[in-house]
C-alpha cells in the first residue's frame, strides 16, 4: 500500500510537539574538548597509509563501506527514523537502526531527535545546524558541542518505546567496533586505516554536507520558509539527499527525487526493498504537492526573504553592540582623564596652599602690634 504525503510541513511534529517547543539552545557554542578527541583521530588515521601502503582490497572496501553507510544514513536514520516516511516491523527495524551506528554518528533515536529539531526550527535562531551561525558550526561543530550531547527522547516518544532501540541508541559504539575488526581480519592494517577510517570521515562529510552545503549552494524550486536547495553533485555524493528543497518542501515523502533526471539511489533501493515486503507503505508526494509553492510560478520566497532578514539583523546587532563597546571604551577613557586631571589638580592646590603657609605663617598667629603712623616717626627723628 502507497500513502500519499498530504502536508508539506506539518505545524506538530510525530512527537505532538508544536515548533515553538523545539527551543534546542543553540546559543552555546562550546566545543566538548573530550568528544572532539575521537573525530580529530579518526580524520588523523587514514594518512597511516603513507606508512603501510595500500591494496586494491582497501580501495573496494572503502567504496562498499561508503556506499553502504551512506544509504543506512539516508534510508534508514534520515527516512525512517527521523521522518517515518516508510513502515517496516520491529526486527528490520532493529536491523535498520544497527547498520545505521556503524557509520559512527551516534545512535539512531539521537540522530532522529536532532534531525526532527532543524526541519521544525530550519534556519532560525533554534535551528540546531543552521547555516546562519556559521557554515563550520552547520557542517560539524554542532556536533562536537557540549549541548547537543544528550538525547532528548521527548522527541523520539514514537520511538523511545522500544526497549532494544533505546539500548541500541545508548551503546552505539558496538557495531563500529565489531565492523573494525572485520576489516582489520578481511585486509589487515591499511584495510582499517583506509577502507574502515577513510571511508568512515567520508560518510561523515558527505552527511554534514546536507546541513551546510545544502543550505547554501544549488537552487531553490519550492518556496519553503527555509533555504534548502537542490544540488546535483551532493545528490550523487549523498545517493539522493542533495535534492534538499525537494525534501524540506515534502519532508515524509520516502523520495526525494521528483522527477528521472534527479537521480535518487536511496529511493531506489528502499523500492527494492518494498518488492520483498521489508519496506511498507511508503509516503508517495501527491502531484498537486509537487506542483504547489513553486517558485518559478510565481509563489513568494518567504525562507529566502526571512534569513536574508535573519542575517541583515544579526549584522546590526553585532554593529550596534560594537558601537556600544566603541561608546564604552571612549566613556571610560574620558573618565580616566578626567580622574587624572583632577588628582593633579588636587594635589597642586596642595602644594599652593603649603606654600601660602609657608610665606604668610612661619610662626604661630600672634596679636599684632598697632604701627606707628610715619608721621609720629619723623616728629620724633626731627
Ligand atoms: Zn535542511
Ligand atoms: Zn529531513
């Protein structure tokens, strides 16, 4: 059975939450030192192929691993568990979310909670890796911040009810560990360095893209009160989640790729799997969806007009509160003359009146002697 996608974003998201309550404090952006030490190593150990030299059996496992993860990513994280735009039963759905933590970016309820934060809050103050605080925040250091560590299951409720998800969820590092190890058994050091490392930071960036990139590069079809676009080269790169305005103006269609020249692999595969009954009721867009908010029709492109307004106020903020510091800075230094000024003037009334004394005062005030009147004087000479 096929369900049509009927809402192109929905005021209440699957947990019931209205947007307003998706208040993710994206205000911190303090990196957690501790949790950037693993992601700087794992970027640092495929260059160990300068050392060990590599095999053709490295490279065919980086392309396996590559694909594969980036489809777990896309089709399971990303379709099913963040936007449910499919149905599967509860082993395949363990299943989905096990090959999803071998891509190493935490458990799959995180990974849902987070992602159901940037469709309700896209590029506003809220948004958990919006582009407007920065394309390395959108990119990466969102998730290397102190704040975005936890999970919050008050967003995956639909989830959190599955015991083996919340355990999955909780010790996401097991199925990396196990996969590293079949590959160091398969092809040996570089094969890990490589095949498992490389591949690993690959998957990594070509999913971070979708947070930056496509919020910035490539073009915009529907007018979504966001700036998602489509970008061909990341559809490739990511097999389909580059049509990101596609996504955003229809986020629970299981596609994403609307028309046959927008090449959408992931969709694909899922479609395989519906044929052997693993993927149920997948969400189908609705012609009149895709036909509605066109921009090239004329609609109003209120995400473009909302962030282009967004930064224009962020600027004068920031412009305000220097010529604050500027104010400042020049208040106090006035004061600062003004203080010294006055010490110094203080202190030459000092010395002025000690000098008065010193002339008119050397003795202690004594009753003065009425003068003689010269006149007297010169009587009393003559
Ligand atoms: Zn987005
Ligand atoms: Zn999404």
């Amino acid at each position: 059975m096929i369900t049509t996608v009927t809402a192109t974003r929905s005021p209440h998201d699957e947990t019931g939450n209205p947007p307003d309550s998706a208040a993710a404090n994206t205000a911190d952006h303090t990196i957690d030192k501790a949790r950037s030490i693993p992601s700087l190593l794992f970027h640092i150990l495929p260059f160990g192929v300068f050392f060990t030299g590599i095999k053709n059996t490295d490279l065919a496992i980086f392309a396996i691993l590559y694909l594969s993860r980036i489809f777990f990513i896309t089709g399971f994280y990303h379709r099913y568990f963040s936007h449910r735009s499919y149905k599967m039963n509860r082993i395949a759905t363990f299943a989905a979310g096990f090959l999803g933590t071998t891509c190493v970016q935490k458990g799959p309820l995180w990974w849902a909670a987070h992602h159901r934060d940037h469709h309700r809050c896209s590029d506003t103050e809220n948004d958990v890796h919006s582009p407007i605080q920065g394309f390395w925040w959108s990119h990466m250091g969102w998730i290397l911040a102190k704040n975005t560590k936890k999970t919050d299951y008050d967003k995956v409720k639909d989830w959190a009810r599955y015991p083996e998800l919340v355990w999955l969820n909780k010790y996401f590092i097991v199925a990396p560990i196990l996969l590293g190890i079949a590959v160091f058994f398969i092809g040996g050091p570089s094969a890990l360095l490589f095949g498992f490392f490389g591949s690993t930071v690959a998957v990594w960036h070509a999913t971070f893209f979708i947070n930056s990139l496509a919020h910035i590069l490539g073009t915009r079809r529907f007018a979504t009160d966001d700036t998602s676009r489509n970008f061909f080269p990341l559809a490739l790169l990511t097999l389909g989640e580059g049509w990101h305005n596609n996504h955003h103006h229809l986020p629970y269609s299981m596609k994403s790729g609307l028309y046959w020249w927008e090449i959408d692999i992931t969709y694909r595969v899922l479609q395989v799997l519906s044929w052997v009954r693993i993927v149920k009721h997948p969400h189908m867009p609705r012609p009149a969806l895709i036909a509605s908010q066109r921009i090239d029709q004329g609609a109003f492109d209120a995400g473009t007009c909302r962030v282009n307004c967004t930064k224009a106020r962020l600027l004068l903020s920031a412009a305000v509160e220097q010529n604050l510091n500027e104010s400042q800075r020049i208040t106090e230094r006035a004061f600062r003359t003004i203080d010294k000024d006055l010490l110094a003037l203080r202190e030459n009334l000092d010395k002025l009146s000690l000098q008065k004394t010193d002339v008119s005062s050397p003795e202690p005030p004594h009753e003065t002697q009425p003068q003689k009147p010269a006149r007297s004087k010169s009587r009393f000479q003559n």
